[in-house]
C-alpha cells in the first residue's frame, strides 16, 4: 500500500533569472545553435524533469547557513557553468528562414530559477516506498514554452528546513539528452563544490561541433514530418512551426503512485544464473549485462501486474548513446545535444507471464542490445525515422513502455560540496509512463528502477518483484524500502 502524505506546504521564496557570468567574454557575444536530425527526433517529446535530493550527514543546514552561504554560491557557480554551457541560457526558436528550429543565445538571456521552502518530509520525499506520484510536483519547475520561443532548461532549489534540500531541472529533450544534462550538472556541482577559480576538465567542457552530424538526406524535416503525423492522428489543431510539446489528449489518473526498486549486484547475479537455466536457445550467446538482467524483471513484472489479454503486443523502447559509437569519429564524448539511437522490441504478453518468461524477455532484450550496431548505423538513415514512425503509430491498445536514463551516467556523482544525493527521481515518469534507470546511490554497483503505476497495479508489481528476489534467493537487496 501507499503511504500517504501528511500535511506539507511549499512557498515560493524567490523567483529569478540567472545569466551567464558577465565577466566571460563568450557570454557577451551572440551564439546559434542548430538543431541536428538527432534532436528533432525529440521535438516534441514532454520535457523531462529531475529531481535530487541531498540530506548532509555531518550536520543540519540551518536557514542562516542554506540562505546566507549555499544558496548564493549555488546562484553563482551556475552563472557561472552558464558561461560555458551558452545554449541552456538562450531561447529554442524557428526563424521563418530556416527549415528546422534553431538555439540562439542573445546577451542578457537567462536561466529561469525558482527558489522554495517546504515543511515535507524529506525523508518521505527521498524514500523508496510507493506515494503518491503527484506529490513531487511541486518540487520541479515548469519549462516556459510557447508558441513561438520554448526555454531549454529551467531550475528549482527547495530548501527542507533543518533537513537538506533539492535541486530539480526540467529540461527541453529537443535540445538535450540525458547525458548532456549529466555533463551540465556535474560541472555545475563541480564549480560549486571548488571555487570559482576552478578549471573544469574535458569532459565536463561541452563541444558544440555539429560538422560530424551530416544531414544529405534531410532527416531532421523527415523527424519533423513524423511528428506532425502524430497529432495529426489525434487530431490535435496545431501549429506546424509551433515550438510546443507533445501533451497527451487525456490527463493522468489520479491514483498514480511512485516508487524505487533496487537489485544488489548479488540479485542480478542470482537472476542470470535463473535465466540461463531457462534458456530456450541455448546455441545462441545471450549478453546478460546488468541492464539486460534489470530489464527483463522490470518487464515481466509490468506485464503481470497490468494483467489482461495475453495475445497483446508489448513494446520495450529504449536508446542508446551514440558518442564514440557513430562511423563518426569526430563526435566527441562531450559533443552537446542529442545524441541517441533508439530502439525497440515486440512480444506477446502470454510469452512473459509463465515461469520461463523471465528468461524469454532476457533473450529478446539481449537480442536488441546484441543489436546495438545495427540501431547505432542506422540512426542517419531513413530507416531510422521509418522505425520511430511505426513506434508512435501504434494504439493504446499495446503496452508500450520506455526506458529512461541510464546506469553508466553516474547521477549519483553530483555533489555541491555537502556531499552526493541521497535520491535521484525522473519526476517526468508520471507523464511518460515508463521507468527509468540508474545506479544505486549507495554505491554498491546495483541499479535502481523508478516505477509510476496505478494504485493497483503498483501493488502487483511490488509483489511481483519481491517474489521473484526471493525465487532466486536474492534476499534483501540493500534499499531502504525494508519491504523489497
């Protein structure tokens, strides 16, 4: 069952603008950036939002410290990072010349930051245990998007009273992916944490070079085109050169909850010895790496717990980072901007509900990730955006889930300087309805797993997942949530 929240209030303290450090000389000269067929297919995607929770064990900040000493340095080293990192500052827009949107960044444009208190429970806040999902809306900003300029990213600090506080971004997918937003924060906390005088290393140090993302086919109107396809089939009255995101037509249910499952390096362990036994194909080399082992219990356990017809198709969408991956060598692990190829599968429902179906999903998803090359090259062809057309074509008749972030983008290393976040939440998961992936922030080399379910279906799902731990003789696997 959900715990239910006690009775909380935010206030909002401040609401401000903060621009890139007037001192750097980058800041005070116009810059452009353009949008690639990589980012375009994530124009219209719902904006993700991010939340991190920190709780310093040395000792509680009292008001006078977190106003008087964090929160301006927090202010400043952002302006700072600003300065390297220009295009968050600038504005999303579609000149009437130019065939796809473009970044431009004008002296004197800024980050919209947003600063509040909170009497929440912060312990509750950062916890394991399934809550409402709509409790941790107050605690991310809203992206301001219009009809004609859209922000690329917005901030909120939430100070918890003698507890901690969070730090909460929303960002515009058709800018930037999930590691770029890592590189940003990272190097954010990192000047924080060292002084203004601090140096950030390479990789921390965006690379906005867009000649390696040759576009001779014109993928990034093709993209484009796909998603006017998409409201054109729900029948939504739009604007083709609007900048405004995809909102699904139907609001959320109301008994939407949200949790955290987490398995122990020693339960992933125990589940691919499981698979293995249960191999349907034993001549075929299965990759049975931690993602892969994850993700086959994630799926079984959502198809389960969501129940129904067992000729049903079921979707698992995910993407993987291009960087270093393209025939693309001058693509740098620091290039700015999306970067993704994305890819799916297809299975029956009834193949993951019986007692090998574990093993059935492991083999499918191995197969995908076995398949990595062929998604990576095709990511600048025709084939590519064909495949992102039929993904979004297909009715709600199918489950259909994706997987958001990821294990290796080291979330859990940005540390202000009061040490690392205790959680870290894809708050955007409620409108997506997917789960989302991370290391496990104790340090122990497990992973984490975000759900956002309906009441009912959480239940299942937990009770799913804790059978299949103690199927293999996972036992506790390390989390707070005692139950799991």
């Amino acid at each position: 069952m959900a715990s239910k929240s006690s009775a909380s209030t935010l206030q909002v303290s401040e609401l401000c603008k903060v621009t890139p450090a007037a001192d750097s000389p980058e800041s005070a000269t116009q810059f452009t950036l353009p949008l690639t067929y990589l980012d375009t297919t994530w124009f219209r995607f719902p904006p993700v939002e991010l939340i991190y929770f920190y709780k310093p064990t040395a000792s509680p900040i009292p008001p006078h410290s977190f106003y008087s000493l964090l929160l301006p340095k927090l202010k400043r080293s952002l302006s700072l990072t600003l300065a390297q990192f220009l295009p968050l500052a600038g504005q999303l827009r579609w000149p009437p010349q130019s065939p796809t949107p473009v970044v431009i960044y004008t002296p004197g444009d800024a980050v919209s930051l947003t600063i509040a208190k909170s009497t929440a429970d912060l312990d509750r806040l950062a916890g394991d245990a399934p809550r409402e999902a709509a409790e941790s809306r107050p605690y991310v900003p809203q992206l301001e998007v219009s009809e004609t300029t859209a922000s690329v990213v917005s901030l909120q600090i939430t100070y918890f009273r003698n507890r901690g506080f969070s730090v909460a971004i929303t960002l515009n997918h058709a800018v930037i992916d999930g590691k770029t937003t890592a590189m940003f924060l990272k190097a954010w906390a990192s000047i924080c944490k060292h002084g203004e005088n601090h140096r950030l290393p390479k990789e921390l140090t965006p690379s906005f070079n867009r000649t390696a993302v040759e576009d001779s086919s014109d993928l990034a109107t093709a993209y484009l085109n796909r998603w006017d396809e998409v409201l054109t089939r729900q029948s939504i009255t739009y604007n083709p050169r609007s900048l405004n995101v995809f909102q699904k037509v139907s609001p959320p249910p109301p008994d939407l909850l949200r949790a955290t499952f987490r398995l122990s390096p020693n339960s992933i362990g125990r589940l691919r010895e499981k698979i293995l036994s249960h191999r349907t194909n034993s001549d075929e080399r299965l990759h049975l790496s931690s993602f892969v082992v994850t993700c086959a219990l994630v799926a079984v356990c959502l198809v389960k717990a969501r129940g129904g017809r067992r000729d049903r198709d079921v979707y698992l969408v995910w993407s993987v980072d291009c960087r270093a991956r393209l025939d693309l060598a001058a693509i740098p692990p620091n290039y700015f901007g999306n970067c993704l190829g994305v890819d799916y599968l297809v299975a029956e429902a009834g193949s993951l509900m019986g007692e090998d179906g574990i093993a059935v999903a492991a083999e499918k998803i191995s197969e995908l990730v076995r398949g990595v090359a062929t998604a990576v090259g095709e990511v600048n062809s025709e084939a590519a955006v064909e495949k992102m057309g039929r993904l979004r074509s297909v009715g709600p008749e199918v489950q259909k889930f994706g997987v958001a972030g990821s294990h290796k983008l080291g979330f859990y290393q940005i540390d202000f300087g009061l040490g690392k976040p205790v959680k870290m939440e894809t708050t955007s998961l409620d409108k997506t309805r997917g789960i989302s992936v991370a290391e496990s922030g104790d340090g122990s080399g497990g992973i984490e797993v975000g759900v956002v379910l309906v009441g009912h279906e959480m239940e299942a799902f937990e009770s799913f997942f804790v059978q299949a731990l103690k199927d293999v003789g996972g036992g506790q696997t390390g989390h707070r949530c005692s139950r799991l």
